[in-house]
C-alpha cells in the first residue's frame, strides 16, 4: 500500500515537472514583458506630471499681479528694450564704467589711442572735430544730428575700418523734436547702436552718456532739452547697453554741481568749453586701453 502510493506521488511530481518544463519558460518571459510595460507606463506618467508643472510655474511667471497673462512681447515693451535687444550678445563682456577725478584743464595726451577710433553723435562730438582733436574723417556729426539721421551713415563708418566707435546721442534729438520723449529718444539710440554693431561685426562700440546742462538753461526753456530728460535717457542706456553688447561710459556726473552742469564748464550753458576735452578724451583712453 506503501509503496503504490509513493509510486502515484511520483507520477504526479513527474507530470507537474513535464508542465513547468513545457510552460515555465513563457510564464516567465510572459511576467517579465508585464513588468517592463508597467515600469514605462509609470515613466511616461512622471514625465507627464513634470511637464504640467513646468507649464503651470511658467504660466504663472507671465502673468500679472491682476491675473493678466503678459506676452514675451510685452515683458520686453515694459523693460524699456526690445526683444532683439534681451536676446543678443548674452555672453558678451559688456559693462558700464565711469569718467572719475575733477575736471580741470589738461594737456590732450591720448591722441595715439584714438589713431583708429571714430566718434559719431550731436553737441560734444561736434567740438571734438571743430576743435581738431580728432582727424575730421573719423569724426560723424552735423547741425541737429539725430541718431536716426546718423543712420544714413552707418556704411560710412563702417568704411573707415575702426578699431573702435564712440557713440553719443541725446541733446539733439530732444531739440530736434517737440514731440520727442525720453523713451522716444533712447529707442532711436539703441536702434542705431543695434544697427551700427550689425554692420561692423566685432568692432568695440562705447557708448557715452549725454552731458548734463546748467540750471540756468535749463530753466530758460527756448528749446525742448531739460536736465530731467537727459538723466532720463542717460540711465535707459545704462541699462540697455549690456543687451546691445555695448560698454556705456557715464561722462555727465563728473561735470555736475548737484542735478545740474556747473557753469565753471560751460560758456552757454550746454557746450563743453573747449579747455575741458582733453580731460575727457583722456579719461576715454585710460578706460578703453
């Protein structure tokens, strides 16, 4: 009795070992398959979750205190430059310095450094070549040159082959237009600065504050340029000169008594006296040596 019933034990052991050994082998392969869908189903849906987040921290980063979804357009129009303009020259080594030291009359010492430099711009670039401290074909200007019409000339400069271009703007353009505004004024500036860096590639482009005027011509009126105007324009291309690629140069608080030029400076109120140029175009070569 014994010994049957071992006999049908083995039977049975035997028939379940010929079934795992004709099924086993799919079973397995079957269970791994499943696995594996399951484990890329779980993977498709994290990244799913993750790219719902970033689209919602992004939607709440473009959107208003108010609830208003606000456009890359429009973030650009409220920062005062334009999209290009946020966009370019993003690793470019562009800085803003300063003219330092109390102005005085000096010796022009620094004509070498400017051997192949072009200045272009209105009032203080007009006394640069009047005064012959420049070469006059390297030097851009004209009665009432806006930076919109120095546009007109951006071949021209580029013709010269410059190391270097010193760019300043901001009085003329003012007293050019009555419906000329800070903003106006400083847009027109970083399109020709934009426009001029396109056509010369490389070549280092400075660009100089606007000089401050007296008290006394400020408040004379007779024309459309205003103290608070030029400090306007001045800061919106400190701060726009970094996005342009540009270095901007503060030249106007070494001149100022308070908000205003000292008259010590001026004989009319806006142009530099000439006795005065030396310490700026010196002070330009010992920034940009």
């Amino acid at each position: 009795m014994d010994e049957e019933k071992y006999t049908d034990t083995g039977i049975r052991i035997n028939r379940s070992q010929r079934r795992w050994n004709k099924y086993g082998k799919h079973i397995l392969i079957g269970a791994a398959i499943a696995a594996a869908i399951i484990a890329i189903i779980a993977v498709a849906a994290n990244a799913g979750a993750a790219r719902d987040k970033k689209v919602s921290q992004e939607a709440t980063a473009n959107t208003d205190a108010d609830g208003t979804h606000v456009s890359e357009d429009t973030q650009a129009e409220g920062s005062g430059e334009t999209k290009a303009e946020q966009t370019s020259e993003s690793g470019s080594s562009a800085k803003s310095t300063a003219l330092t030291g109390t102005p005085k009359e000096e010796e022009f010492t620094s004509s070498d450094a400017f051997e192949k430099s072009v200045f272009v711009g209105d009032v203080f670039v007009h006394g640069i070549g009047e005064y012959d401290f420049i070469d006059s074909d390297r030097v851009f200007t004209d009665s009432f040159y806006t930076a919109a019409k120095a546009g007109e000339d951006i071949s021209s400069v580029a013709k010269t082959e410059p190391d270097k271009v010193f760019v300043m703007f901001g009085f003329d353009d003012l007293n050019s237009d009555e419906n000329a505004t800070a903003e106006s004024v400083s847009d027109s500036i970083g399109d020709y600065v934009k426009d001029l860096k396109d056509e010369l590639g490389e070549t280092q482009v400075y660009l100089l504050s606007a000089l401050p005027i007296t008290e006394e011509h400020n408040d004379a009126g007779g024309d459309y340029v205003t103290q608070d105007n030029l400090n306007k324009i001045n800061e919106a291309l400190k701060k726009r000169a970094s996005r342009l690629g540009v270095t901007y140069i503060d030249m106007a608080d070494v001149f100022k008594d308070g908000d205003y030029m000292s008259s010590d400076y001026t004989g009319d109120g806006y142009h530099l006296s000439k006795g005065y140029y030396p310490f700026v175009l010196n002070g330009i070569a010992g920034i940009v040596k």
